[in-house]
C-alpha cells in the first residue's frame, strides 16, 4: 500500500524573534507544496530518495543527518512504533534554499504519511506539537509556526505557550521576494542573543512590541482592514531593524516594495539576515538590485492532506 502526504510551504507574516518567547505570531501557508510517498518494506530498511540525493539504512541503525535530518526525525520520533523499514520518495516545487518552511513541510509531510501509515489517531493541535518537537529535537530550537501553516493552510494565528493554533480562512494577495542568500534561524537568533547581551531589557521591550504587533494585526485581519494591518508590517520591520536583522539589501527590497502603488505594507518575513521579504499586495516585477529574484507565490487555503492507496 502506498500512502501519499503533502504539506504546504509558509510565510511570517508577524511574529517573528517574539514568537520564540511565548509571544503570538501570523502565519500564512503558501501554495508551494512537499510531497512525501511512503511505500512500507517487508524488511527493515529505509530508503529515502529525492533531488537532494539517495540515502539508506537499516530501522535499527538509524541516524539523524543531513539532508535528510528533519524526515530522518519523524522516524526517529516514532521509532519505538515502527517494526518495519520503507521507501521514501520526496518532491517539491520549491528550493530548499528558499525560505518558505521547507522543513516544516517536509516534517508535516512525513509525519502525515506515517501516522497514516500506523494507523495512529492524530488531531490537528497534536500534529503541530510533535511535528514543533521534532523540529526542536533536530535543529536545537523552534517554535512551530511554520509547522502550523503547514498542517492548517490559511493564516493561523499561533502561540507556543500554552500551545494554541486558530485558522483564520482569510487570504490576501502578497509579493515575496528572495534575497539570494539565507542565514539559519538559529544562527540569526544566536547574533540578536549575543547582541543584547548587555541590554535584555531592551531586547525584552523589542520582542513585546512585536508581539503587540501581531496582536493588533489580527484586529486588522478580523475586521478586513488590510491597509491597517499593512501599515503594522512597516512597523514591524522597524523593530526587526532594531534587533539587528536587517542588512542593506533587504532594506532597499523593502523600500522597492513599499514603493509600488499595488502595495499595502513590506518586511522581513523569518529570522532575517537574508531570505525573504514580503509586501501586503500584489505587485510585478523585481528591484535592480543584485541578487533578487521574485517568489512567484499565493496564499492558501489547504493544509497537509493524505491518502492512500
């Protein structure tokens, strides 16, 4: 039998930096999507095979390593269940290199496929944390949001503490453009860390601006007020600036956006340092500016689904 999951790509549309604190955060699924098919084994191998490379080992022998770490840890989550070994086939229509929560999709994927697979009674909030602790068990950290719009679709409105996730089926027309370059998460967390070291009262005061932004950008999303929450953004993207994430080149992206007539608001969308930036709004073509490249993506709807056959 094969079993057959796909989970959305994401954007941050605020939150960002907070959200690691317990703060809420406005995410959006994309329909950019990961595909894992899984066909179960008579034996105890585990076969993975996608554009990335070929990867196989035995159930018991198992590691959690790279390319393949955050599939590999879905595994690895569910090892004590699994008794035999599978193939594993992965697609996508996004890079990798994008930022577009690649490995919360491909999390989300995997994991619906498996908990398919095993026959295992899953509600959506449950998916979220295990998929959010799997992602922290691979990579050190997390907060999951990402991992929400990809099991929800739509705009989710998150929290990691108490761990809560409401779908909001609004979507909105938004430009994302990429930087030709990103900085893990991890490591941009690391430099706002070592950067406030000396002020985390400061940094404290940051991190409740942005998620009092997200706050009142939900007010904006519940009432349709979309120059209101576009507005938000910008001042969002000060606060990101304040944090030190922002870089020359993701400065003049923002601006470009903010200049077009057919958008609302622009900023950083993730951790910064690189990858992405957003506009609330739609607009066409792309900055002369070294290294950009426009992100042809839309909002949407569907979560992970899964069937087999």
């Amino acid at each position: 039998m094969l079993f057959k999951a796909s989970a959305p790509g994401s954007l941050m549309l605020l939150g960002e930096h907070a959200v690691l604190h317990g703060k809420p955060a406005l995410v959006c699924a994309v329909d950019k999507r990961i595909e894992v098919r899984l066909n179960p084994r008579p034996d105890e191998t585990v076969n993975i095979h996608s554009a990335l490379g070929e990867y196989s080992t035995n159930l018991n022998e198992l590691t959690v390593e790279k390319p393949f770490q955050f599939v590999l840890g879905v595994i690895k989550h569910f090892k004590g269940r699994i008794r035999r070994g599978c193939d594993i086939e992965i697609t996508s229509n996004f890079s990798d290199k994008v930022g577009l929560g690649s490995s919360a999709a491909v999390t989300v994927a995997t994991l619906a496929a498996i908990v398919t697979w095993q026959d295992i009674r899953m509600t959506p909030i449950d998916m979220i944390r295990q998929g959010r602790n799997i992602i922290r068990a691979v990579q050190g950290l997390g907060s999951g949001a990402d991992i929400a719009a990809s099991v929800y679709g739509g705009i989710v409105a998150y929290q990691t503490q108490p761990l809560s996730a409401e779908k909001l089926s609004v979507t909105h027309p938004l430009t994302a453009l990429y930087a030709g370059y990103k900085t893990p998460t991890v490591d941009v967390v690391k430099h706002v860390q070592a950067a406030f070291a000396r002020q985390p009262e400061l940094l404290r005061h940051l991190l409740n601006g942005i998620g009092q932004c997200t706050i009142d950008g939900l007010q904006m999303l519940r009432k349709k007020n979309w120059k209101g929450f576009g507005s938000i953004m910008n001042i969002q993207q000060g606060l990101m600036e304040a944090l030190g994430v922002n870089t020359p080149q993701l400065s003049a992206m923002i601006n470009w956006l903010r200049d077009q007539q057919t958008t609302e608001g622009s900023k950083i969308s993730g951790s910064g340092l690189g990858d992405c930036v957003i506009a609330w709004g739609e607009c066409e073509g792309v900055p002369a500016i070294e290294g950009t490249e426009l992100i042809p993506v839309q909002m949407t709807l569907e979560g992970v689904r899964c069937e087999k056959s």
